[in-house]
C-alpha cells in the first residue's frame, strides 16, 4: 500500500500536484506548513 501510494503521488507530483503525503497525526499541521509555503512563493 504504502509503495501504491508513492507511486501515485509521484505521477501527480509530474502532473505538477502538490502532493502532502503525513500520517493522520501529523497531516493538519503539514497542510498548514505546506499552505504558509505555497502562499509566501506566490503559488496562490
């Protein structure tokens, strides 16, 4: 499963997604990071 999902992040991230791949845990601060991120290069 695991590599299923590298393997389909990876294609999206070709296709220019942006991919946040975090356990449960940790994926509402890893989206907030990724968003301060996208937003302080002018991706949004």
């Amino acid at each position: 499963a695991r590599g299923d999902r590298r393997a389909v992040a990876s294609r999206l991230r070709g296709h220019g997604v942006d991919v946040v791949d975090a356990p449960p845990e940790d994926l509402a601060p890893a989206l907030a990071d990724h968003y301060l991120a996208m937003k302080a290069t002018g991706r949004l």
